[in-house]
C-alpha cells in the first residue's frame, strides 16, 4: 500500500494535548463508526483530513508550518483552564504534514496545534450519529 505521495507506506508516532472530555467523546464516536474506521487511528486521520479540507476551502493554499514549529504554552495556564493530557498516535506522513500546515495557516485564531487538533477532533465527533454498538464490528 502506498500513501498519496507514491511512497512506501508508513505511519509516524506523533503527540498532541487534549483535554479528557475532547479525548473521551472522539474516542465514543469513534467506537459508534467501527464498520468505516476499524482502527482509532484511521478515525482519528479522517477527523484531521476533513479538518484540513476545511482550511484548504476556508483559505485556499495552506501555508507551509517550519520545520521546528512553537512547542506550545509556555506560559502557566489560567487557574480555571481544563486539565489537557499528552496523548500519541501514529499517522501518516502526509496527513500529518497537512495538519501542521493547515494550523499554521490558522495559528492568528488558533494559537497552538494540540488545540487545532482538538478542534477537529470535537468537530468530528459531533459530526458522528450515535449508532447501535450492537449493529458495530468487533474490532480485531
């Protein structure tokens, strides 16, 4: 299998910070879309591409993000600012280049990439209908 730059396929680990309520609902959306996303990280993937497809419409070209990108806050957060939890995945590289390019294009309004990714994962999962898990795939 080959990804869509025509090389060998693989996939990367990669991190992000989320909160466990954006972790928690993506992760219930996920396991009521098992017959179309049989992998967390295929669900996970498709919620950055259709985020990325959604900045691509928004702004047209995507910028290209640095090579060594800002690596969050680094200031305290606020008192009242929700717990945010590393989290890592692995993706592929292609659509991981595309997410860092797409929150770069956006970093005015979206100042950090974890939130970005957040974002899309709350969109994403929103976007999901409940279904009956009993009519669900077991996933191997």
């Amino acid at each position: 299998m080959t990804d869509d730059q025509n090389t060998p396929w693989t996939r990367e680990r990669h991190s992000f910070s989320c909160t466990q309520e954006t972790w928690d609902a993506a992760k219930k959306a996920w396991m009521s879309d098992l017959n179309t996303y049989p992998a967390w990280t295929e669900w996970l993937e498709a919620a950055l591409a259709e985020a990325i497809a959604a900045t691509r419409k928004q702004y047209g070209e995507l910028a290209t993000a640095p090579a060594r990108i800002p690596p969050g806050r680094r200031e305290s957060a606020p008192a009242d600012a929700p717990s945010r939890t590393r989290r890592a995945f692995t993706c592929q590289p292609h659509i991981w280049a595309d997410t860092r390019n797409a929150w770069w294009t956006e970093r005015d309004s979206i100042v950090h990439l974890s939130d970005w990714i957040s974002t899309a994962m709350s969109t994403k999962a929103a976007a999901t209908p409940d279904r009956d898990p009993t009519t669900q795939r077991t996933p191997r």
